[in-house]
C-alpha cells in the first residue's frame, strides 16, 4: 500500500469520528510498546491508518492488542476528583 487514505480507512470503520477514536487508541498503544502489525517505516499515526485500513486493528480487537498495558489511564483516572 503505496498511500493510506482515510476512505481506505473508512470501508473498515463507520465514521469518521469512530476512525479517529481508533486511531488514537491504536497510537497510544504502539507509543507503549505494542508490536505494529503493517509493513512499513512510517510514524505512528500512518502506521495505526495502514493496520485500520487492512482489517488487522478494529473497533472489536483494539483492546486486545494493547501489550504495554493499560492500567496508566485507569491509574490516572483514580486521582481526579
């Protein structure tokens, strides 16, 4: 895959809002450690657009992916009141 469009994106996600919700929770992830699972040498965000847009990283398997653990953001979370 030469480019990554966001139509090729979104024939794999509903909407637009949706694709960026993804997007962003697949680049926290890689950003913490989680193996990239497309071919290339780009930055993070591209790379999180060419696994979306292949069908590797869905709505329904993102939490699955994370190897670098989530508990950051329920930790964070606990001391805001």
């Amino acid at each position: 895959m030469a480019r990554v469009t966001i139509e090729d994106c979104l024939t794999q996600v509903n909407n637009r809002f949706s694709l960026v919700q993804l997007a962003l929770q697949r680049v926290q992830q890689i950003k913490r450690g989680s193996p990239i699972m497309a071919a290339g040498k780009n930055k993070d965000i591209v790379m999180a657009l060419r696994e979306i847009a292949a069908g590797k990283v869905t709505l329904e398997n993102i939490d699955s992916l994370d190897m670098g653990g989530g508990e950051w953001l329920h930790n964070r979370n606990e001391g805001e009141d």
